[in-house]
C-alpha cells in the first residue's frame, strides 16, 4: 500500500494514542511517565503536521535505504549459447544481442579528409538496420589479471633457466647462452614492472539490437537474424571485421564488475609490497 498523508496522519496519531494509554494504565515511574508524555506530544505534534507538510516526510520515510533497485521486473539472463541476454516481459520474451564495431584509428590520427569520409561512412551505419539500434562507446578498465599471469610464469621460467646455466661447471663454454637468458630475464622484469605501473584503459565500440517473440527461442532466433545483418552492414560500410559479441565481452558494457574490476593482481602485489615496507 502507497505511503499517503492520511496514512501518516493516522499511524501517528495512533501511536500517540497506545503511549497515552500506557501512560495511564500501567504503573511506571515518574521518569517514564514524563517520557511517555513527551513522546505523546511529539507524535501528536507530527501527526498534526503531516496535514500541511506530508510531501516533506514521506520522501524522508521513504529514503531509509542507501540499496537502489531500478527494475522489479524479473531479472535478465545469458542464453545457453552465451551470445544474448533475455528477460520474460508481459508481452513475450526480449532478446538482445550485442556488436562488436572494431575501429583501428582514432581521429587524432586521421588527416582531415580521412575524418570527412570516416563521418561519412559511420552516418551509413547508423542507418544500416530499420529496427531500433543502440550504439555505444565505453571506455572500461581492461584486467590484466590473465596477461599478468603469463608474463609471471615466462619470468620465472626464464630466471629458472638463467639459474641452471650458471650453477653449470663449464661456465666459459656457456657464455653466449648465458648472455642469451640474462637478457631473456631482463626483458621479461621490464615488461612485467612496466604493465603493472598503470591501470589500463580499453575503448570499445558496440550495437546492440533487440527482438520480441512469443517464446525464448523465437525471440533469440529473431535478434540473431537483426544481428547477422547489422554485422554484413557494418563490416562492408567501415571495412572491418564486426562480429556478435559472447557473454565474456558484451559483460563490459553491463555489468559494473566487468567495466571496472575490483582488485587486480598489480594491485594486489602493491598492497604486499606496502605491507613489508619495501
């Protein structure tokens, strides 16, 4: 049931009267006695209030939690194939499906015929599809945790086969290959201090296309077919290579933890360097 002013009104006064009654009928002290009556006084005078100035306090009521909830509706899911995200709507099943727009320059590296025709040829693929189409271009947080990784793991192999030529007891017969993995080592060190200086940024570029149907697999049959020729027209008109996105890739663009991940093994290499006070 709404919150209204009449409600508020009568809740108040309410509770006004239950502290009144307590206050009369059961045998407390004078201390809580004097509560009580303030108490009675305070809702009397809120609930009085509340006839001129409700449109103050039920928003107030209402803010008591900082959690925002943007849809009751059920939530969307992947399909089983991992290509759309669907959601059950009154009217039928929603799917959608996203568009991976590769663009390999940007227009601080094109002259200014090149940004005429770029514009030109981007105004074409804005009016490929006849159905409703979402463009978007976000810039998201790439993680490094996977990439870091790989680069740890040549690093040690590198500094393990450095180490093994060295305990080796005919030293002089090894000089090249030893030169060969100290600068193996070193290469490895200086690209894994240098990715871990800065966080590292990604811009992407996507369209997204939605379809209805009376079932979930219509509805993902449709949208496939939307996609299959937003793809065909994006990549004769830019000349790249557009392809339908996968749940990994199109979960940057929706969900926070992908846009922006919450702790990064550099990150966490930081915190226990800090920790040891090195």
């Amino acid at each position: 049931m709404a919150l209204s002013g009449k409600s508020l009104f009568a809740f108040t006064l309410l509770i006004s009267l239950v502290l009144l009654a307590i206050m009369f009928v059961v045998n407390v002290g004078p201390i809580v006695r004097t509560l009580l009556a303030l108490l009675v006084l305070f809702f009397d005078i809120f609930a009085f209030s509340t006839k001129y100035y409700a449109y103050l306090f039920i928003p107030l009521i209402k803010a008591r939690s900082k959690t925002v909830v943007f849809s009751s509706d059920e939530p969307f899911r992947i399909s089983p194939n991992g290509d759309a995200i669907i959601v059950n709507s009154a009217s039928g099943f929603l799917a959608s499906m996203f568009v991976k727009i590769p663009i390999y320059k940007s227009a601080t590296e094109m002259s200014d015929e090149e940004k005429i025709d770029f514009s030109k040829a981007f105004s074409r693929m804005l009016s490929i599809s006849r159905e409703p189409t979402k463009f978007i271009t976000a810039l998201y947080v790439v993680n490094k945790d996977a990439y870091i990784n790989e680069i740890k793991e040549k690093l040690n192999e590198a500094e393990e086969a450095y180490a093994s030529l060295n305990s080796q007891a005919n030293v002089q017969q090894n000089n090249a290959a030893l030169e060969r993995a100290e600068g193996e080592v070193t290469m490895w060190k200086n690209l894994f201090d240098n990715v871990n200086k800065v966080t590292s940024n990604a811009l992407g570029n996507f369209a997204m296309v939605t379809a209805m149907g009376q079932t979930e697999e219509e509805a993902l049959a449709i949208a496939a077919q939307k996609a299959d020729e937003l793809v065909a027209g994006i990549s004769a008109v830019l000349g790249v290579r557009a392809y339908v996105m996968e749940s990994k890739e199109f979960l940057q663009i929706l969900e926070p933890e992908q846009m922006i991940p919450f702790v990064t093994i550099s990150e966490q290499q930081q915190e226990k360097i800090a920790s040891l006070g090195v």
